[in-house]
C-alpha cells in the first residue's frame, strides 16, 4: 500500500462492479470492469497518458479481476499498471489509519 502511494502520477482503475463503484470507491477511480468493459475502456484510455501508472484494485486479496483487468491492459498497450494487494479491503484499513 505504502509503494503505491509514493507514485507520482497515478491512474486507479476499479474493477469491482458497477453497484459496489457506485456504493464507494477510491477517489478518482475510474470503473473498468470485465462485464463493460468495451464500453468503459475508452475512458480509461482518454484519461492515461505513458508517463502515470496504473493501480488496479478489486475488492479483497481474494479477488482475480484486478488481475485480469491489468492484463487486459497490457494487451492493448498500456504500461506500467501495478495491481493493489488486498484491494479495496486494504485501502479502507488504511484510510482509517
């Protein structure tokens, strides 16, 4: 948690679904999850730009779709993405620290 907080430039990406975005999310999280993902992912691409990293997150440890949401965005180009251990469970223990 800590590693990501010291980059510079950062893009968080929520894989979560809609609903679970819509109930809380990191701020300035965009959605991007596998179920729309044709239609999110320009978004997602209108707002990177090569010099900011990417940090998915999902909702715990557990979860794989952060996983398979960075590797879907390594296949269309984009880099560096780093994905949040423990996700959105993580971030919460931290912000209330």
């Amino acid at each position: 948690m800590e590693n990501a907080l010291k980059l510079k430039s950062v893009l968080w990406v929520d894989a979560r679904s809609a609903s679970a975005y819509e109930v809380d999310h990191i701020s300035g999280a965009l959605l991007l999850n596998e179920d729309e993902w044709d239609r999110q992912l320009p978004m997602v691409l209108q707002t990177w730009s090569p010099e900011r990293s990417i940090i998915v997150y999902c909702s715990s440890r557990q979860c794989q779709a952060s996983h398979h949401i960075a590797q879907r965005l390594k296949v269309v180009g984009v880099s560096p993405i780093y994905v949040l251990k423990g996700g959105w469970e993580i971030w919460l223990q931290h912000s209330k620290n």
